[in-house]
C-alpha cells in the first residue's frame, strides 16, 4: 500500500508499478475483458435506470441508519443472534476478540471482508494470540505474502501463476506444478483441514435486512458457505452502510453487483443468514452467531450533504476496472485499503489525511469511474471535493495558488498569454512548436511537444472575421476556453465558417475566460468559483438559443459543474442553471440541431479515426455525433480500438504526473497508428495539444485535427 510522504516519493512508487511488465499486461487485458464481459451482462437491461433505483433505495437508508440498526437488531436478535455496534475499528476488533474469548476460541476460519480489511483486524486478533486462516483463495495468497489486497474483489490480481507456484512451494515444502488448476487443487488441500479445526468464522456481509435480520454474502468459490457453517461461532462484520429496510431493496443491487464487479449475471453462491441455526460442533447443538456492526465514521458520513453518497457503494470495484490510472500502476499504488476512485475518497474518511493525501491527486478526472458506478456516485467530485479540504487544511501549494490568482483575473491571464507569444520566439518553430523545452519541464515531459501560442489570437480576429447573418436560423454565443482563443483559434474560425454558412448568429462576449476547470482540478475551489461567476457574468446580457463550446472539457465544466459551484448564492444559481441549460458543444449542435446532409461537403474520401474525448463521451454522453459527422463532412471513418479510453492528458493532471500520461497517450497513439488512418479527429483542444505533441515526437505523418476543421475545409458552401 501507499506509503510515500510527499507526492515525489509517490510518484517514485509509481515508477516501481509502471516497470512491472507483467502487471501492466494483466491489468491491460482484464480491462479489455471487462468491459465485453460487462456489456454482454447488462445486454437488453436498463442500467441507467436501475442504478438510479439503487441510488435512490441507498441514500433513503443512509438517511435512516438509526432506525434501520434498531430494527435489523431487534429481527436478528429475535432470531437468536447478539448484535453489537462498534463505534470505530479498534472497538470492532476488540469486540471480536473478545468473542473469540468468552467462546474459548482458538483457530479461526475467514471469507473475504473488506470491511475486516479495513480494521486490520487480522493483525489484531494475532496480536490476541489467535490462529486466523484467510480461505478466499487470493485473500490467502496475500495474507501469506503479508500483504494488502489489490482490488476489491480479485485481491491478487497483480500475481502471477508463477510467484504464487513457488509461494506455495514455499509454505508446503514441496516444489509446486505452476499451472492454474493444480495450485488451486493445493489451497483446496492445504486449507481444508483448517475449516475442520476451526473455532470461529468470520464473514463479512453485503446486505444486512432490517425486516427480518437477515445478512447476504455474494461470493464465487464457495468458501464463505463453509466458514460459516461449520465452525460453532460465526461472526459477521459489517458496516452500517450494508443496512438495506427490505430483501427487495438487497435483490435490486444484486441485479447491478455481480454484473458490475466480474460481468456475471450472478456469482456462483449467494448466501442468505436468518437467525442461529442448528451446529452439531457446539455445546448445545445451536451456533453462536455475533453480528457486528461498523460505523467507523459512517454516521457522520450520512448527514453530510455532499459525501453521504459514498455510502451507495456496493464494493463491486468497478470504478478500479475502468480507472486508465488503475490500469496502470495497480491497487497497491492507487489505494490504501480501499482501491480505485471510491479507495481513494474512503481513505481520507477510514485512514486519515496522511494516507489520502497523495492518493487523492491521482485522478486524471476521465469521468469513467462516474460513469460505471453502480451507486451512480459522483466519484470525480467528490475526489476534488476531498483535495480542496486537505489543502485548506495543510496549506494550498504556491503553482496552484498562483494559477487561481490569474485565472479569477482575466485581463492579467491573457496579458500574461500575450506576452508569451512574445517570450517564445526564440524557441519557437515554424510548424508550431517549441523546439526546446522549457526548463521548468525536466526530461519527464519530453514524451511530447508543446504548442506555441497564436501569433493572432480568436478574441482579436473576431471584429474581422464575425459574419453578418440575415434571417438567422438561430442566435448562438461562443465560448472558446483558453487553449482554442490562445493556442488555436483556427478551431473556432472553422465553426464560425460553417454556422455563418447555416444562418447562425454569433456572438463572442470579450469578457469570457477560462473556465476555471484547471484550478478545480488543482484544489482551488475558490478560485473555480470566481471564473464562474466572471464567466456568467460575461454571457448574462444576451439572448442566446445556445451556448456553443468547441472543447468538450469546457462543455462538461460549465454544464454540469458552474450550477454546482455557485449552488449556496439563489441569484447565481439561477443564472448558472438557465446558462448551463444552453450549454451545447460543437458536434452535438451541429449532428443533432443544425442537422447538417452529406451533401453539403465535398467528400474527399481519406482514412479519418477518432479520439472520444473524456468529457464529451461520460461528461457529456456524446458517442455518435462526432463519429457520423466524420462520413458526413466528406471522409472515411475508420473506428480505433478503445476509442473512449483517456489519452492521458487530464489538463495539470499531465503536469503533476508526466510518467503516467507519457504511458496512457503511448497506448492511444498505438491504437491509433494501427488503424492506418491519415488523420486523427477529435473535439478537445487538450486532447489535441496531447496527441498532436505525442505524434510530433514519435515522427508520424498522422495529423491531428479537430472535426470543425474538417468541416469547415470540406464545406461547399
């Protein structure tokens, strides 16, 4: 697990993961695989509708837990089991132990928990002089190797068939045959007589139903099943978040659990527990069965009004399996004890600031996390939510301190653009480029070349370039951002070519900026506040059908996070919804309102594929736009392989963590130079500042071009 003081000592433990050869391929092809397997699960079902359902069913018990434990208590106690409330992870292992001892227990058997992850409670009840056996296969291979799991639900993921052949090797004395059923066949032998001789099972639990007290294990290897029938004490630890008011609520994640965390319509064994039943190994012929519940912090969660939906997660781990970071450098790099984008949001509650406060920075804000949960939680918000808290709390950092400062003051922002135009003439190349890199960029930053800055930018070509539009189908204003003003308005001038070519009005209001997203991914969440209110402050005097965004970064920032971000003033709030409600970006506007036909271009015919950028594919839940407009402006749309995975660039996220996105875009570029295509499309400036660097430096002859050019080239009109 992560162990660094300082983000530099973190980023030195990611190097270790991104050198593990064997552990990028696997979780490459896992990743691969589950997004099929996922997909063939869920075929014919309405996901979206049914995570709503489980969002809902979630946060009703959330807002209920106090009651929700009284009544699971009285239903399960009726039935003959003890039920205890352990107010944090020191009182739940204590309370277990102390179980172990009244029952006079000795040898102990458990199923997979990350719950008792959470408490160490293993290293506690070892300290208690217990013999504690792990029997969920990769929960063992890892507790003999004296480690923490690597993801929620496949602990091992990151070993191979090998070091677990002469792990086992080891432990039995005997030299072990590496191929996968064999060494199976050896746990099976060697853990078999410990469920025999064992005292206690310990169990965690993914439902706890308050209506009858019953507790549901969800589970593929059968293990659990033993652990908690055979020995004469079962004890089931887990946190207040599992209460659910009735089995239908528990059967509604079941539908969305096992198809979210393996692609399985249903795991091999689904266990339901009411009551102490009949166990011929006890005194008097009955179990003794102890449920402890966790709150560890969870009540306190439940009442906040932004992170009480953490408590919607299932543990399916889904947001590991499609986490590009994840994928990368493992759950050892990216977790604590919880892994992926919930691992970090729940280490900051369960294990402190010291533990989160690396982790909570290596999020590249892809969105593909929020997009899978089955709980539907804003996974992404909450990460940066959680980065702005530490920082208030420790200090906020000079670079993103400095950047709040310009960006909340635009006419210092863009004096400062404008003299870099001028700063970069020595290095600047005729082909856009700088030809050295700066030295504040160390080597780490030589994966790709940067852009210069515009000689002209859009804001100052507007007055000559703005058309005059009689009759017009419908009046738009344009948002540029930063990069496509600054680093390429020929991006904005080939919207402007089409929309005046279509009768579309156009406005660019000069007081618009950056849209602040820069500065919430650094934390600084006051400063993301005040470009929003200069931004819609800077739009208010118009009368706009639409807001038009060319980048789909800014799209997704202002649709969907400026209402959030001035949610606590009524008068702001009002005019964020109104202005996020027009919000549209370029592709969705020109495919799905001006409805543009094929025979408006001249159909050139080359090889184009395309790169979904993050924002506009989750943020936005745009797919078929860009890709239709690709055949209808005039080429050949030839579809890459894993087309919506990010291209690293994550804006200051590239910045922070240069070794990570050097190894996201070198993948992305692969599968874009095997498609054979002649140009590579997409719809965010920031993409393409990553992939047209990344091809510069590889020597390739693709070009990187944004659909508006493309349009606009093909154009007839």
């Amino acid at each position: 697990m992560q162990k660094a003081d300082n983000l530099k000592e973190y980023r030195s433990e990611l190097r270790e993961s991104l050198d593990n050869d064997f552990l990028r391929t696997t979780l490459d092809n896992f990743a691969i695989a589950y997004r099929t397997g996922r997909a063939n699960a869920f075929k014919g079902m309405d996901v979206r509708g049914l995570i709503d359902e489980i969002a809902c069913s979630k946060d009703e018990a959330a807002a209920h837990l106090d009651d929700l434990y009284k009544e699971f208590k009285t239903k399960a106690e009726a039935a003959g089991v003890h039920v205890h409330l352990a107010k944090d992870a020191k009182a739940a292992n204590a309370i277990i132990a102390s179980i172990a001892k009244n029952a006079n227990c000795k040898k102990i058997v458990k199923s997979k928990s990350m719950t008792a992850e959470e408490t160490l409670l293993n290293h506690a009840l070892e300290d208690e002089g217990l013999e504690v056996t792990e029997t969920d296969l990769g929960e063992w291979i890892i507790q003999l190797r004296h480690e923490g799991p690597s993801h929620m639900v496949m602990p091992a993921i990151h070993l191979s068939r090998y070091q677990v052949g002469d792990l086992f090797t080891e432990v039995t004395g005997k030299k072990q045959d590496s191929e996968i059923e064999k060494l199976v066949k050896v746990a099976r032998r060697e853990l078999r007589q410990k469920y025999v001789e064992a005292d206690m099972g310990i169990s965690g639990a993914n439902f706890a139903v308050a209506e009858t007290g019953t507790i549901g294990l969800v589970t593929n290897e059968g293990n659990a099943r033993l652990v908690t029938t055979l020995p004469r004490v079962h004890v089931a630890l887990m946190g207040l978040d599992k209460l659910l008011p009735t089995l239908h609520d528990a059967l509604r994640i079941l539908k969305a659990l096992p198809r979210n965390a393996t692609g399985q319509a249903i795991t091999s064994y689904v266990t339901w527990i009411t009551g102490a039943n009949e166990c011929a190994s006890a005194p008097d012929g009955k179990k003794e069965i102890h449920f402890v519940m966790l709150d560890n912090g969870r009540s306190e969660l439940a009442k906040d009004p932004l992170f009480s939906q953490v408590l919607r997660c299932v543990r399916c781990g889904a947001c590991a399996n499609v986490c590009p970071v994840y994928r990368l450098v493992g759950g050892h790099k990216m977790g604590h004890i919880y892994i992926g984008a919930i691992g970090l949001i729940l280490t900051y509650f369960f294990h402190g600031k010291h533990a989160a406060k690396n982790l909570i920075q290596n999020c590249i804000n892809c969105e593909a996390c929020k997009d899978i949960c089955a709980g539907g939680i804003d996974l992404p918000r909450l990460i940066k939510a959680i980065h702005a808290r530490i920082q208030d709390e420790d200090g906020h950092p000079l670079p993103s301190l400095l950047l709040g400062t310009v960006l909340k003051n635009r006419k210092l922002f863009h004096t400062l653009l404008r003299t870099a135009k001028w700063a970069q003439k020595p290095v600047a190349e005729k082909d856009g480029f700088i030809r050295h890199l700066p030295m504040i960029f160390s080597k780490e930053h030589g994966f790709r070349a940067l852009p210069t800055i515009a000689e002209t930018p859009f804001r100052d070509k507007w007055a000559e370039i703005r058309p005059t539009v009689e009759n017009p189908k419908y009046r738009v204003a344009l948002f540029s951002g930063c990069v496509q003003d600054f680093v390429y308005p020929e991006q904005m001038q080939a919207a402007v070519k089409l929309f005046a070519a279509e009768s579309v009005a156009m406005e660019y209001p000069m007081d618009q900026s950056c849209c602040g997203l820069p500065v919430q991914m650094m934390g600084e969440m006051k400063a993301s506040r005040d470009v929003c209110v200069q931004n819609l402050r800077a739009f208010e005097a118009g009368d706009y059908d639409y807001v038009i965004t060319l980048c789909a970064s800014c799209a997704a920032h202002l649709k969907h996070n400026y209402p959030k971000l001035v949610m606590d003033t009524p008068s702001l709030a009002l005019k964020a919804a109104e202005f996020a409600a027009k919000v549209i970006d370029y592709s969705s506007f020109v495919h799905d309102v001006l409805k543009v036909k094929a025979e408006d271009f001249t159909q050139s015919g080359g090889k184009a594929t395309y790169h979904a950028p993050c924002h506009l594919c989750r943020g936005l839940d745009v797919h078929a736009a860009p890709r239709e407009l690709i055949a209808t402006g005039g080429m050949e749309y030839v579809e890459c392989n894993e087309e919506e995975v990010c291209c690293g660039f994550g804006g200051t996220f590239s910045m922070k963590f240069p070794e990570l996105s050097a190894e996201l875009l070198k993948k992305k570029l692969g599968n874009v130079e095997a498609t054979g295509a002649e140009v590579l499309l997409t719809d965010c400036p920031g993409c393409i500042m990553q992939l047209r660097g990344g091809l510069k430096t590889r020597g390739s002859a693709i070009r990187v071009r944004h659909v508006s050019e493309v349009l606009a080239d093909n154009l007839k009109k």
